[in-house]
C-alpha cells in the first residue's frame, strides 16, 4: 500500500516523475481498494444518482415553463400519499408534486454544499500553503486565524451572518464557508510542513526554481488527494448545516425550495401524512451516507495511512 | 501545567476579545438603518432620533464597541427592543433552561456510552455489539432536526406518550435532550468501545486474569478506568458542540433557552438581544476551546508543553 506514498520513490528520482499521486500504477490497480470496498461504491453511486437528481432538479428550476411541475399548487389533491396516481411521492399541504420539490431542493442542498466547499477549499489551501511554506510571522498570523474560527460552531456562526444580513441562502454560503477554510487550512498546512522538508522539494529549491512554481507544480498536486476526501466530506457537513438553518426558518426562503424547510413544513401535517416530513429527511440522510461512504473509499485511494479507527 | 492555563488563557482573552468585535461590528452592517427599522416595529414605542441615541449610533464603530463592552461588563445589558424586557431577565431565566438541557444531554451521552461502549468491546462481534455500533452509525448519520421530526412522529403522533414542544412539564425535556445527545452519544460510543478494545490487549489484563481476577472486576475497575482519557479528552469538544445544536434543538422544540432566543431575535431582528447572546455565546465557545485544549493535556500528558500551538 505504500506504493502511493511519493515517499517510497527513490530519492534519486527525476522531480518531473514525482508530481503524479500514484506513479506507476494503472488505473485498475489504483481502483482495486475502491472497487473492493462495497461501502464506498455505494457512496459513489448515492452520491451518482443524487447528481443526476440536482441536475433534474436545476434544469426544472431554471428551463422556463418546468417551474410548474414544482410550484403548481393543487389544492383539490393536498397531502396525498406516496405512490398515489399521477403523484408517485404524493404531494405536499397545497398539492405540489413531492417528486419535483424533492428534485429542486436536492439541487439548492447540493448547490450550496458545492459553492461553500470550492470557496473554502480556494481560501483554506491558499492560506495553507502560505502558512506552512513560508513560516514564522506569516504562520503564526494565519494560524491565528485558523485557531480562531475552526471548530466554531457553523450554526451559531450562520444565525450571526442572518442577523448581520438577512435570511437566505448567501448568509448561510457565507457563513459556513467563514468556518469550513479553517478545517481546508489546517490539514493542507500540516501537509505543507512535512513536504517541503521532502527530498524532492529540497532538489527544487536547490535547483533555483521560484517558491510559487514549487507551490503550483510540486505542492498542490500531492495535495489533491488529501483535499478531495476532505471536500466529500464537507459537502456532506455543508449540506446538513443549510438543511438545519432551512429548518429554522434562517436559510432558503419561499419560494426557493429546500430540504431543510419542506421537513420544517410537513412537520406540521404528522398526524395526516408524515410522508412530506420524511421522504425530505431521507434524501438528506442519504445523500450524507452517500457522500461519507465515497469519502471513505476515496481516502482509501488516495491516503491508505489515513484509515479511520 | 500552571504555565499552560495562564498562557492559554490569555489567548482565549485575546480570542475574546477579536471575537466580540467581529460579532459587535457585523451586527452593525445590518441591512437598512437599525433605528429606522426598529421604529417602524409595530410593538416598539420609540422615534428614530431616539433609538439613535440611546444605541449610541452616531459615534465611531471602536468608541461604541467600547461603550458596550463597559455596559455589558458591568452587568447593564439594556432592554429587548421589541418587548422592552430587560436582557438580564431573558438571559437569566433562558440561561438556566440552556443549562438543563445541555446538562442533561451531556450527562446521557456520556452515562450510556461508557457501559454500553465498554459492554460492546467486551463482548466484541456479539449482536450487543453490534447492536450498538448501529446505534452509533444512526446517531451519527441522521441529521438532528430529521432525528427530532422522526422521534415526534413516533412518540407524539404514534403512542402519544411525549408533548410534541414547550417546557411546562418534565415530560417536555425528554425528546430534545435525547435529540440533542444522540450525536455525541454515537461519537462517545465508538471512542469509549475502541479504547477499552485496546486496553484490552494490554500485558496488565493478561497479567490480572492470570492473578484470577474476575472479568468484571478487570473490566470495571482497571481497564475502563484506563480506557477513559480520550473520552475525558473529548468531552470538551462535545460541550462546544451541544451548545451550537442548542440553536437548531431549542428552536424546534421551542425550549425557552438561549439558542431559542438568539434564533428568535435574529428572526424578529431583535437587535440587542441578537448582539448580547451572540457575543455571550461566542464566548462560551471560545472559554469550551480553551477548556477542551487543558483538558485534552490533562488526560494525555504526551500532548503537555505545546499548548495553543
């Protein structure tokens, strides 16, 4: 399993040859811990078919005219139960088809999940890599930084964003993303650190290539891995965090739909038909599994010391 | 040790400070004109002219953090701009709500998951076992607003046996204290059943069976006092933790506490209110990190000396 550790290169390898994650190895072979991990193909296929549901779920949110098929309110088949005729996840307190509200908020919660993890991850590596290559003041500032909101927690965090501005979904963006760059920063400067005291960053620096060079072309690649497990993850925390402020009444609000607001919502209709509470819920539970399992089988790939007890 | 608490506790003061400033000065960047908003307020009694004033909104940013950092300090918290109670009074009686609820939450997490998890790593691979490594997998991954609207539709609506909100009765506190518990109860779990796994493949037990020593005796008295350090080591992260879920639990369960009241002060956008538990609750969390930090020192020695590193 070491074979993917660029440590276990001989040292006397060209630089050039380094830079991959997993050199010498075939795809299939970097895909047989993946493909053995039953839990982790599961996750990629959830984490699939929920991709396909969000495009769905955009294309019937922006395409003019489909915006009916989840607006339309018909008020004569209110509350029906899933599998009803015509309505195959039943439909909500004003008759909406459950079907494509379900659709367009996964597209909002995986929307959000997306746009907070390439901001933070964009902010955490940057600031990362600084702190760890250049040290000293410029460290200790940034880590400061880091110290001071990592492990902040992202809801109170949000209320305060709502309250500065107001609510919806840029508060709920801004404010986890103020928190979720930390958790990119620590990990991608920790990595920093033991890399640039590796043999083949020495020999680059030796051989009078620029810092930002080193940073771009020799750095970030042996990072990817590290940082695509950690983003699955954070979606996954990201799309919890704006379902939970939805269900407050902090996030998206009406008409934009939202998981997190439609369980709100049908929590009020339990006693009728505790589907429109549910199927909301289940989608986000699955798309959390989803998205954990892939994380666990990526981490496999790419990070084999990495196991989680 | 004692140098450790002094210079981590400067830091935390220094956290506090920066912390308290940034939530003072967001506050400020609050769409439209505060005291316009506020005398536009159906409830508030008060002139424009006049909520300037007294809010001190003509004078530079720093000079009014200051103002309002010596007010606060000096217990003057100011009333509620919508209901025109005194702070003090919400802070008093929703503190101490808060402080039921995530006493008890934490008290539950960590009662049942030391015997349950200790149980589980005795009886390795048995249906308890893994009984309750599903328990673990559960309260880990469902998200808990979902986690509450399933336990209403079951308790509530099903059997009927648990109100479905509110605090009149002791009855009222059950579901969002298990709500509010089950996350770190999972977490607890895994660590606690993980540890004792490990103490039990210690010279020490092979040493005191040999001794004929009871197995509970061994269980109980050495290996679970041996096994408790990384749950003493957590503990402090898990009270950070619960008291951001306070927002999201309290709200749905409508507990009087004071993520409730932040939550509803955002809402109504109760302008002081909002300021003085957001920069109450960020302190807390900063004074549970600075905890979590000694405490994690505390337990496992090795980590000593490096302390706000």
């Amino acid at each position: 399993m070491t074979a993917f550790d660029s440590s276990s290169l001989p040292p006397e390898a060209p630089i050039e040859a380094v830079v991959a994650v997993a050199p010498g190895l075939t795809w299939g072979e970097r895909l047989a811990p993946f493909l053995a991990n039953k839990l982790a193909v599961l996750g990629a296929f959830l984490t699939f078919f929920f991709l396909v549901v969000a495009c769905i779920g955009a294309a019937i949110m922006f395409v003019p005219g489909w915006s009916d098929l989840y607006i339309d309110q018909r008020l004569r088949e209110t509350l029906l139960r899933p599998l009803s005729p015509g309505f195959p996840l039943g439909t909500d307190q004003f008759g909406r088809d459950m079907m494509w509200r379900i659709a367009a908020g996964t597209a909002v919660s995986l929307f959000t999940g997306l746009a907070v993890t390439i901001i933070s991850m964009f902010f955490g590596m940057i600031l990362g890599a600084l702190a760890g290559y250049a040290g000293g003041i410029v460290d200790r500032v940034i880590s400061a930084f880091i110290d001071l909101v990592w492990g902040f927690p992202v809801i109170l965090v949000a209320v305060i964003f709502v309250g500065a501005l107001k609510p919806g979904l840029t508060a709920v963006i801004l404010a986890i993303s103020v928190v979720n760059w930390a958790g990119f920063a620590r990990i991608v400067r920790a990595q920093v650190i033991s890399l640039k005291e590796r043999a083949f960053i020495e020999a680059a620096r030796a051989l009078g290539v620029p810092s930002w060079k080193i940073i771009v072309r020799h750095l970030v690649p042996n990072m990817l891995g590290t940082s695509l497990v950690m983003a699955s993850y954070y979606i996954a925390v990201t799309v919890i965090a704006e379902a939970g402020l939805a269900f407050i009444g902090l996030g998206a609000q009406p008409p934009t739909p939202s998981l997190g607001q439609m369980i709100s919502e049908g929590r009020n209709f339990l006693y009728v038909n505790p589907w429109v509470a549910i199927l909301p819920g289940m989608t986000i539970a699955l798309i959390v599994l989803g998205l954990n399992t892939l994380g666990d089988g990526l981490r496999d790939i790419f990070d084999p010391h990495l196991r989680r007890s | 040790m004692a140098r450790t608490i002094v210079y981590r506790s400067l830091y935390a003061v220094l956290l506090l400070i920066a912390a308290s400033f940034l939530v003072f000065y967001g506050m400020r960047l609050a769409p439209g004109d505060v005291a316009e908003v506020l005398a536009s307020h159906p409830t508030g009694q008060m002139t424009v002219e006049r909520i300037r004033e007294d809010l001190g909104l003509n004078r530079p940013v720093f000079v009014q953090y200051g103002t309002y950092m010596r007010e606060l300090l000096s217990g003057n918290l100011g009333v509620s701009l919508v209901t025109g109670e005194p702070i003090s009074e919400i802070l008093r009686t929703s503190a101490s709500y808060t402080l039921r609820l995530a006493v008890l939450a934490f008290l539950l997490s960590i009662g049942l998951a030391i015997p349950l998890g200790a149980l589980a790593a005795w009886k390795r691979n048995s249906l308890f076992d893994q009984g309750t490594m599903l328990i673990a997998v559960i309260g880990m991954g469902i998200p808990n607003f979902f986690l509450a609207v399933l336990l209403i539709q079951l308790f509530t609506v099903r059997l009927g046996w648990l109100p479905v909100a509110g605090y009149e009765t002791p009855k009222h506190i059950i579901m969002p204290a298990l709500v509010l518990a089950a996350e770190a109860l999972a977490i607890n779990l895994r660590v606690v059943r993980s540890s004792v796994l490990e103490e039990l493949g210690r010279d020490y037990v092979r040493t005191l069976k040999a001794k004929g020593l009871s197995n509970r005796r061994i269980l109980w008295l050495h290996v679970l006092r041996n096994s408790l350090p990384p749950v003493i080591a957590l503990a402090g992260i898990m009270m950070r933790t619960l008291l951001g879920y306070t927002l999201i639990v309290e709200t749905i369960f409508r507990w009087p506490g004071l993520g409730y009241q932040l939550v509803n002060a955002v809402l109504k956008r109760d302008y002081t209110v909002a300021q003085t538990l957001a920069i109450l609750l960020t302190a807390a969390v900063i004074i549970f990190n600075a905890l979590a930090d000694l405490l994690q020192q505390w337990a496992d020695p090795r980590t000593r000396g490096k302390a706000g590193a």
